[in-house]
C-alpha cells in the first residue's frame, strides 16, 4: 500500500464490492452506498480521492460534489465512474471538480492506472504549491504567505503576533562567513519552529527576521519565556559552532503586538510588532516588549497628580482568574511578600506544581504545564498568583490562606483536572510552604 485512502460511493452492492477488490491491495478503500454517505464518509475520513458512481439514487454523483465543494471549498480529486458518458455530463463534471471520467465495466489494470496518474498529479501540483509557499533556506512559510496566514488567521481569532530578530547577527557572517551564517538561520529556524504549537504560524520575513503568530493566546509571560528561552539556546549553539571564544552578542529581540487589541489586518499589526522591536533594540537588545501606543506613552509623560498616576499605574481589562506572570516578575512578587512577611503575619503559601506522564514528550509535558497554568489560574482567586517554572513546574502564591484553606483551592484544581479529556496520561504533584522570611 501507498498509504493513499480512496473513497469509493456507489449504490450498487456488488460493483462497489468489485471496484473494492480492484483497489484494496494498492491503496487503503472507504465505502460510500449513497450521495449522503459519501459525503459523510468525506468528513469522517478526508481520503486523498473519491471514486463515485454518477447516477445514484436521492442524490447522484454531481450533487454530492456540489455539496462537498461548497461546503469545504475542497481541490480533492475525483473521477466518475459512469455506464455512459456525454458532453453535457462531462462538462458538467468539471464543474463540480471531476478530473476523469471511467465507463463501467472496467479492468483492474486500467482503473489502476489511471488512479496512479491522477493521484500522482495532484501530488505534484501539492508539492509546487508548497513549494512556492516556502521559504526555500529554512522551511519556514516565505514572506508573502505568512502575511497572508497571518491575515487571515488573524481575521478569525485572537492572538499575539511577534517580530523576532537575530541581534548582531552581520557580525557572523562578517567574521565567520556566510556559510556559518546560513547554519546559524537553519538552526534557528527549527528552534522557532520547536517552541510554537503545531496551530501557530511562523515565517521567515526578511534575512534575519522572523515573525511567529501564536493563537489564542494574551499572555505576556509566553513571550517573555520564549524570548529568555530563545537567547540562550542560541548563545549556545553559536559556542558550539564556534569555539568557546566566540564573543559576538549575538541572541535575540522581540517586538510583539496583541490581536485583536492593536488590529486584525497583517501590516498594521507588523507595524505595531516593529515599533515594539525597535523599542527593545534601543534598550540594548536580547529581550522583549510589546506595543504600546503613542497615546498612552504620553499620558505617562504628562501624568500629574496621584489621580492621574493611579489612571497609568491600575491594572485595565481585569478578567477573571489569578495574576500570571513571567518568571522574574513572579520573583519581585515573592521577594515583596517577603518582605512584608517581616512585619506583618498574614497567612501566605508558596506552591509548586509539578506535571508529569509516563508517555508524554519533553515538548508534551511542557504544553500540559502551560494548560495546567491557565486552568488552574482561571479557577482561582485574583488575588493568587502563579508563574510557569522551567519545563513542568508551576508556581503559585496563596494569600491569606490557612493551611486547611489552602487545601480547597487545591481539590478545586484536581477535580477540573480529573475530569478534564485533554489531561488524560498527565498527573500532578505539588509541595507547599509556609512563606517566612529568613
């Protein structure tokens, strides 16, 4: 087999049984008795070419593909097997998206043949769609398709777009060469594309620019990991490509824009994700920063009189749930409670969440840590605050909660868990501590 799924529909018992055996030592067959089941059948199954009989029944060959067209838009192939052919049914077909025509009764070997030569053609226009798609050095989406994935994801759904250039990458290829330089690119275009989610679309947009698009998705503290995590990886390699002695700055900077706040067409939200970059160039490199308007940078500016300030300092847009934050801003919070915990006795508890499975990939049990964050954070008080901790570990502070209080918010998370289908194979553990300063 080459791993092909051909739809057969056909109302005839024993000709679908016989076009069955004709395919079934080639290719993986689905069966269809009717238009409606084939056209279920398609939906269930999505196969890579549909045989159908022209005249069935309540609804016939051409029916089923106006359906399937206009509901999927769909460019699969699909070739009529018919006990007549005429100009008017063939043009027809066409219409509807047939590719080729076969008049019962039929051999094997030619009904072979011809499945071969389509699925072959089809494979070959894929490969030169892709193609033109790809940004040949790297694999990664060229410009003119991530703006266009980009715009129209965007379109549908929220999101964060974020601008990711190589900091004193001309330095490499001025000392090292353009070879190395290219190495360093291919590298780092798999890093990019390793730490998104398979749904998230990512580009290469210019030499050393890259954007990335992560769906459904608001949350500072991603883009802050992503960043600190990208840095190092790549100082790294770099050493190791290198030599030790290699001491050219090289890492990255990221401008990021939130969608749909900032805009849902693709160039006003790559402008606001440079203005952000270039922000971040201008503080000297190797982090992040998100977009913010020019309206509100004046309003810090000009702010005058504690009413004023309280408008630039408080929290907007407040959803339900606990605080999350990136790692270091986590710190600051802790060290602040500390702090009070001097001279003040409130009833604080430092938690850390540990998320694991016997099957799951590194890069598994990491997306199920950050599921486990923004469950376990939309759940609780506003008043908590949690962190993601490298791989696994999640982090959270309870404020003024007892030692039995604490245990509630804790079965609250279980219990979601447990019950949750995405979390099946993923456990958790968790310590607590009593936070006291030294």
């Amino acid at each position: 087999m080459d791993g092909k799924k051909i739809l057969v529909v056909d109302d005839d018992d024993l000709m679908r049984m016989v076009t069955v055996k004709m395919l079934q030592q080639k290719y993986t067959v689905i069966t269809a008795g009717s238009g409606k089941e084939g056209i279920e059948a398609y939906e269930r199954e999505k196969p890579d070419m549909i045989l159908s009989d022209l005249m069935m029944p309540q609804m016939d060959g051409f029916q089923m593909m106006e359906h399937l067209r206009e509901k999927h838009n769909i460019v699969i192939p699909v070739m009529f097997m018919t006990a007549y052919s005429s100009d008017d049914s063939e043009k027809r077909g066409l219409e509807v998206g047939a590719v080729d025509y076969i008049r019962k009764p039929f051999k094997a070997e030619v009904l072979l043949r011809r499945i071969e030569n389509i699925l072959q053609n089809a494979d070959r226009i894929k490969g030169l769609k892709e193609a033109a798609e790809l940004e040949p050095m790297t694999g990664l989406l060229n410009k003119v398709t991530t703006a266009k994935e980009v715009g129209e994801t965007a379109q549908k759904t929220g999101g964060i777009l974020m601008m990711v250039d190589l900091d004193s990458f001309k330095l490499v290829n001025d000392i090292y060469g353009h070879e190395s330089g290219d190495k360093i690119l291919i590298w780092f275009a798999e890093l990019l594309r390793s730490i998104m989610r398979s749904g998230d679309i990512v580009g290469r947009v210019g030499g050393d620019e890259f954007v990335a698009f992560c769906q459904n998705v608001r949350d500072e503290r991603m883009v802050a990991e992503r960043t600190q995590f990208m840095n190092r990886k790549l100082l790294s390699y770099a050493k190791e490509l290198f030599g030790e002695d290699m001491n050219i700055p090289l890492g990255v900077s990221v401008g990021a824009v939130i969608c749909p706040d900032e805009g849902t067409d693709y160039m006003t939200l790559y402008k606001k994700a440079d203005q952000a970059l270039y922000n971040v160039k201008m503080a000297g490199k190797h982090n992040y920063a998100f977009f913010r308007n020019t309206e509100e940078v004046e309003k810090e500016k000009a702010a005058e009189g504690l009413s004023e300030i309280n408008m630039v300092l408080k929290e907007r847009d407040i959803k339900k749930g606990s605080m999350v934050l990136p790692l270091d801003s986590f710190k600051l919070i802790y060290r602040f409670l500390m702090r009070f915990q001097r001279n003040y006795a409130w009833d604080i508890h430092l938690l850390a969440f540990k998320i694991e499975s016997q099957a799951g990939s590194e890069e598994d049990i990491s997306r199920m840590t950050d599921y486990f964050l923004e469950m376990a954070a939309g759940c609780l008080r506003g008043s908590d605050v949690f962190s993601k901790m490298g791989n696994n570990t999640v982090l959270a502070i309870f404020l003024k909660a007892t030692d039995d209080e604490v245990k509630i918010p804790i079965l609250r998370i279980q219990d979601k868990w447990e019950t949750d289908a995405e979390t099946a194979g993923y456990t958790f553990t968790y310590e607590m501590e009593y936070m006291m300063p030294d």
